[in-house]
C-alpha cells in the first residue's frame, strides 16, 4: 500500500512537501481551486524543486477552468523539472466551479475532454474543438527543451459515479474515487474501470493504478470520535459533504442523503443567513480549511463515522489492510487544517510502518 497526502494549495507552505518526503511519502496531491487557494503548479513547481523522490500532482486540475492543451504543457513543463515525479489527476471541478456559482462539467463534455488530454499526454496528434472549430493539435517542441512528455505522465482520472469511473477505464492510467463509508467498494470501482475499458477496447494490462481519496481520524485509546480535538481537525472535511449536498439537492429537488438528514435543517439555516446572490461563497469558502460560525456544533460521532475512516491505529491498520486485499494501491487522506503537520508525521509513525 502507497500513502500519499491531499493538500489544499499553499504558497506559503512548500516545506510541506519536505516533511511529507522525509515522513516516507509516495505522493502529495495539490487541489486546484482557483477561487480559494493558491495556484496548483505554481506550489508544485516549488515544491518539486525542492524535494528529491517524492512524487507530487494535482489533485485534481480542473476540466473547467483550463483547456486540455494548457494542462498538458503545465505538467510538461513540471516533467520537465523533476522528470518521472508528476502525475495529473483530473476532475471536473465541484468546488472550483460551484464557488463561482456555476455547475461542475457534464459528463459526456468530461469523455470529450478527456479523450483529447490524455491523446496530448501521449504525445499524439488529436482532433480539438474550440470555438466550434475542429483542428488537429498536439504537443510541439517538447523532445528537446520547454517541456518533457516522457517519462509518461500517469492520468488519474476522478470518479465518483459509475459513468465516470468507465471514463478512467477508457482514457486514464488510473483512477482517483472515494471509498466507503461514503464512497464504493474497491472491487465495484475496478468493475467499473474494466468496463469503461472494455467500451472502447482498451486492455488495462496490469499496470492501471488507482488511489482512495479518504478522511482519516487516527484516535487516541480510548478517545470519542467527536472529541473536540478530533472536530477541530476533521471538521472542516466532514462538512465538505454538506458543501456539496446543498447545491445539489436544491438544483435537483431531491432530499439529503440519509447521513445529513438529522443536522440538514440546521445547516439551511445558517446557509439562510447570507444573501441568496451570495451563498456560493458561503458554502464552499472554507472547503477543508476552517469552520464557519455554528458548523462545529453540527458534527456528531455518527457524521464522522458516515465520513471517515475512523479508528485508532491497530484500527486503521485493519481497515487498511482490508481495502488492500480488496484491490486498493494508494491511500490518500486530504486536509487543509493547521494540524495536518503533525497528524501527517503521527500517521507515519503509528500506521504506515506497518506497510
């Protein structure tokens, strides 16, 4: 099993990518969120000048905010500084666009855009429309200086459904997803995979990889899973769920999923206290960062549990072990929170030496 970190992209804070190295680290992850955080390759550039082996990528770009030939030559151009380090994974974007106020790519935009990265990955000549003009484009200049295509740029491609985990199958190198409580299992994600694959008659071979987006809660012996310091540094993720739920059950008309459902009112209402013009602002700001006002009282032992993998460390070597005879390569836990120093080094000492 590989253990990488998800970090929220800070400027100010590229010697965290050192302390992930020396921590043992396979990977760092850098989410791109052009409305809250710092710029994605700007920090990785950083921080790979200065780190030796540890591979760092985005986590993910977005399909939204820049254009497939842009990403490529952005992580080019990174391959080039610190060649076999980088990884691109791509989503379509729920924070970077719903903080604006508009909605994430539709999926058959996110197949076309996808089948044009990851061609340019390659190295390829592909068919790009822009403007409603078709051309073929490809990547120039990048075998003598500028930009590095080789060594290959691993795609990750970010699945949440089923229709977009077969995206992963037919175009990417691997897949980036979310694991139960929340997400699906490891064998029915790969399923997934292996059909999106089969649809366009890819063979996957046995070099496909895949990665666990997940919240991680490492408990004292002991210690309640809504402890306030365990609120204090998971809080933030565990209301992620209820940033992403209120857009969509207001633009669909559908009810809270089930493990919202006894804290939804409450949190309508304190979304209700900001302008209507203006709550895209409210409920995505402080994604994985820090609490608003009133957010810390509505997080329970059971929203934690609905959320996170939740244990102390003989527990989480457990699970862990668990989701890796299932399948699952990669384990990846975000956070934005001060603490995640000192959580990052403790989760090293107490549960990745046992991998």
């Amino acid at each position: 099993m590989k253990f990488s970190v998800c970090v929220m992209a800070n400027i100010d804070e590229i010697g965290f990518f050192n302390h992930a190295e020396n921590l043992g680290y396979h990977a760092v992850w850098v989410t791109d969120s052009q409305m809250l955080f710092s710029d994605c390759y700007a920090v990785m550039a950083l921080a790979l000048q200065q780190t030796k082996t540890l591979r760092v990528g985005t986590g993910t770009a977005i399909t939204g905010t820049r254009i497939p030939p842009v990403q490529v030559a952005a992580a080019a151009t990174l391959n080039r500084l610190a060649p076999g380090r980088v990884h691109v994974g791509i989503g379509t974007g729920n924070t970077a666009m719903r903080s604006m106020g508009f909605k994430a790519m539709r999926i058959k935009d996110y197949e076309a855009y996808l089948k044009v990265l990851s061609a340019l990955l390659r190295g390829e000549v592909v068919d790009y429309e822009f403007g409603g003009v078709v051309k073929p484009v490809k990547m120039l200049m990048h075998e003598d200086k500028y930009m590095n295509l080789q060594p290959k740029i691993p795609l990750y491609v970010s699945g949440f459904g089923p229709r977009a985990m077969g995206l992963a199958g037919a175009y990417g190198d691997g897949l980036v997803f979310a694991i139960p409580p929340r997400g699906v299992a490891v064998p029915q994600a790969m399923a997934h995979v292996r059909q999106g694959a089969a649809s366009v008659g890819r063979d996957l071979g046995e070099t496909f990889l895949n990665c666990a987006l997940a919240n991680v809660v490492l408990l004292d012996p002991g210690e309640r899973a809504d402890s306030d310091r365990v609120v204090q540094m998971i809080g933030p993720n565990v209301m992620a769920s209820f940033y992403y739920f209120y857009d969509e059950v207001h633009e669909k008309g559908v009810d809270p999923p089930d493990f919202l459902a006894h804290r939804w009112e409450q949190y309508c209402e304190l979304v209700a206290q900001t302008p209507q013009a203006h709550q895209h602002f409210r409920t995505h700001e402080y994604h994985y960062t820090y609490l608003h006002p009133g957010e810390a009282e509505l997080i329970d032992e059971a929203l934690i549990r609905a959320t996170c993998l939740v244990g102390t460390a003989d527990e989480l070597v457990a699970q862990i072990r668990e989701l890796e005879s299932q399948g699952l390569q990669e384990l990846m836990f975000a956070t934005g929170v001060d603490e995640k120093w000192q959580f990052a080094e403790r989760f090293a000492r107490e549960v990745m030496i046992h991998f």
